[in-house]
C-alpha cells in the first residue's frame, strides 16, 4: 500500500491516539502480544504518523537463528475512507527509535477502508537478523483520512489484533522480496513473482512450509493523470469505476540433479477482485506439509506466485516490503 512518498514521511513522527494507551506487555520466544484497542487518529497525508500500536515481542536470537514472525491488524468504525497501512517489523534492543526505514526485517500490508467498513490484513515475514541480539518486533500502522489533505478522522483498532513468533527457531529457512514491480496488462497479462529460483533443503527434513504473499493495486504512476491520492484511479486511459479482476496460485517445485522440475505442489487458483474504491489489496498463499520426494535425486526446491490479470483494468505488483515469499521448517 505504501507509496514511495509515505517511507520519508513517517520517520520522524511519532504515536498519536484519541483514547490513552497502557505499557504493552512483553512476550519472550514463542509469544504472542496483542495491540492496544481503542480509537486512534487519522491524519491528513503531510502529517502521517507512524504508531506504535502497543503489540511487542522480545527475542533474543543466537548467530544464525531465524524465526517466522506473524501479525494481525484488525480495524473498523472508520469516520471517513482511512488508508490503512499495517507494518510489522523487528528492531534491535537499545537502538535507535523505531521508524519505517529503519526495521531490521519488516512486512506492509494495506488497503483503503471505507466509512463504517472493517477490514483485517496480515504481515508476515521470516526475520533472519545479520548479527546476534536481543530484537524487539512490534506492530505498527499508518492511518491516513483519504478524504481531506487537511482534515484528520478517526479508525478503530479491533480485538484479534496482534503480533506472534509463530514457530519459534527455524530449521530450513529461505525468503525472497519481490524485486522490482511488475504491470499486468493486455500486452503481459500474467506473470511469476516472489521467486526463490533455488534453495537446498537439508538432508533429513521430509517436508517444508511456504507462504507468498502480494500486494496489487490500480492506482500507481501512469495510471492516473495525478499523484494526489484523493480522487478514484485511474482516471485516464482506463475506466474510472472498473474493477481489476486477476488469479493468483502459488507454486512449490522440487528440481531433479538437471534443474529440470520433478514434482510439483500448488495450492487453490485464488480469484480476487480490486476495486476503484480500494485501490490496494493484500493476496495470501501458503502451502503446509510439502513433501520432499527422495526419488527427485535432488533437494533443490523453487517457490513462486503465478499471478494473472483477468478482466478490468491493469494492475500493478508491488516490490520489496509488501510481496516476498519464505519457506520453512521448524
């Protein structure tokens, strides 16, 4: 959801609520903290904050330890259309404040919530530090009034939202960001994202999880005739009021000792609709218990998401933050 102008915006402001907060409790490995419910501000785009929404997990990893971090934001009641960008992220213990651009291992989702409407996103990503250390992963948001450059609103943060050390110490490990954004039109309707083009799972694990998420939208550069986000994109060379339809499957391939492909996993064909009014939608795939085959000759696996454009107007993949695919073994 976030745009290129939101990571300089947001590394200097600080938590903003309508309701007082209370100290969030601390989780040690393997625990979950729950966000702080209640009422918060929704702030004109020039002065969005970046809140901390009181959900932290403490851990403390040894050199090369990993670990599958997972949250939940939950949020409703909204005064007016609010843009809702939920960002979980991890940061070392004792360092510098926390801020958009300086998260050690983050995730981004986010939508446009209309008036009254709720909504829940999911970040999730694999944490995998470059040094040893005491690490505090916390969930944050972005909440801004899509209706006035000026004027600020208000949006409610749901029970059930929160942040989790899912499996603990991870086995075999992996993770890709999507590099670059990729546009789905009529000329390439359909493309693979997310990829880990190669990883070899340690002898002796019979099978891994893999989980792809993605971001697409209709509203980016060149699809409208402004930049400014209070109007319905696109507004030129596509229609004002159509939606995108699209298709999106992830694909878990082991390859023989050739790199030819000797067994294939997918999960269900996933059909989503992103609408005008929305602009940006989060897709989530995840595989469970995907066999290893010992007569592939090889351990050698590859992970991607075949996303298709279907109907509508074009569509753009976001990159880095908001699509990656991991895969894992606890």
């Amino acid at each position: 959801m976030r745009k290129s102008w939101l990571a300089a915006a947001l590394c200097t402001f600080v938590l903003g609520v309508v309701v007082p907060q209370t100290a969030h409790a601390t989780a040690t490995n393997g625990g979950t903290d729950w966000a702080q419910t209640g009422g918060y501000t929704t702030d004109p785009k020039a002065t969005a904050q970046f809140r901390d929404l009181g959900a932290h997990i403490t851990l403390t990893l040894a050199p090369g330890e990993s670990h599958y971090i997972n949250s939940v934001l939950s949020v409703g009641s909204a005064s007016t259309k609010t843009e809702v960008s939920q960002v979980a992220g991890c940061w070392l213990v004792g360092g510098a404040a926390e801020t958009l651009g300086n998260a050690l291992g983050i995730s981004e989702a986010g939508t446009n919530v209309d008036a009254g409407a709720s909504v829940t996103l999911t970040s999730r990503f694999e944490f995998s530090p470059t040094a040893p250390g005491t690490y505090d992963c916390s969930l944050h948001a972005v909440f801004i009034n899509h209706e006035s450059p000026t004027a600020s609103g208000h949006i409610y943060v749901l029970s059930g939202s929160m942040i989790q050390d899912a499996k603990g110490p991870l086995i075999a490990h992996a993770q890709a960001y999507q590099p670059a954004r990729v546009l789905l039109n009529s000329t390439t309707p359909s493309a693979d994202i997310n990829s880990i083009a190669s990883y070899t799972v340690p002898a002796g694990i019979s099978s891994i999880d893999v989980i792809s998420d993605l971001a697409v939208t209709n509203c980016y550069a060149g699809s409208s005739t402004t930049e400014d986000p209070y109007y319905l994109c696109p507004t030129s060379g596509e229609s004002a009021t159509a939606s995108s339809t699209l298709t999106s499957q992830l694909f878990v391939q082991q390859l023989d000792l050739l790199g030819n492909v000797c067994h294939t996993t997918v999960d269900s064909l996933l059909g989503s609709t992103v609408t005008v009014d929305t602009h940006h939608q989060k897709l989530y795939h995840r595989l469970d218990g995907v066999p290893i085959d010992p007569t592939c000759g090889s351990l050698n696996v590859k992970v991607f998401a075949r996303v298709t454009k279907t109907g509508g107007n074009d569509i753009q993949i976001e990159n880095t933050n908001q699509s990656y695919s991991f895969l894992f073994e606890a």
